[in-house]
C-alpha cells in the first residue's frame, strides 16, 4: 500500500519592495492627516479666516470724518486693516486705520510736521 503524500506546507513571504511599499505608503496616510489637522487647525484660530471684506453678507456705508481741507494722500491694505494716509491743510500727517469688513475707524496716528525722529 503506498502511503499518501504530506505535502509541506509552504510559507508564503512577501517580496521586501512589496513590504516597503506598504509601510511608505501607510506613513504617507499618516502624514497627509497630520497636514490636514494642522490646516483645519489654523483656519480655527485666526480670526475671519481668509475671508475676503466682498465675502461679508451685509453692505455697510460709513463715514469718516476728515479735517476741514484734508486730503487723502494714499490708501494701503496691511494685514487685516486699511491705512489711509490723510495730509491735512497745515502739513500734518495722520493716519487712519480702518476695518475693511465693517467700514468702523480702529484709531488714528498723527505725524505732527517737524517733529523729532
């Protein structure tokens, strides 16, 4: 009588550039999370975001008050503000920051003529 045949088991392995596909691709997953969390996070902590003054819902009017015969030297959009360079008929310089979302007068700062530096 012939005795059946034991197969051996056969231990599969995975190629080594299969496994380090594996493993860059799963740290690519994880780094990718990590972008997007940090992203998310820092769109939550600053404040109005990247919103642009034309993507406010509600129109605003306001006005601000200028010295008799000023002028409005310049306007300049720094940061989240607007500074409008204004000279007034006796030289002075001031300027006037404003909120572009709201239209509201933040402060002012004067440059008296020949002042100190």
């Amino acid at each position: 009588m012939a005795s059946p045949v034991q197969a051996s088991p056969s231990k599969a392995y995975a190629p080594l550039w299969l496994k380090v596909l594996v493993i860059v691709m799963g740290l690519l997953i994880i780094a990718g999370f990590v972008v997007i969390a940090a992203e998310i996070a820092r769109r939550m902590s600053s404040p109005g975001g990247m919103r642009s003054p034309a993507a406010s819902s509600k129109a605003f009017s306001e006005r601000i008050a200028l010295p008799s015969g000023a002028q409005v030297q310049s306007m300049e959009s720094v940061a989240d503000r607007l500074v409008v360079h204004v000279k007034s008929l006796d030289g002075q310089s001031t300027a006037y920051i404003v909120d572009p979302r709201t239209g509201a007068l933040l402060g002012t700062v004067d440059f008296p003529p020949g002042a100190a530096r």
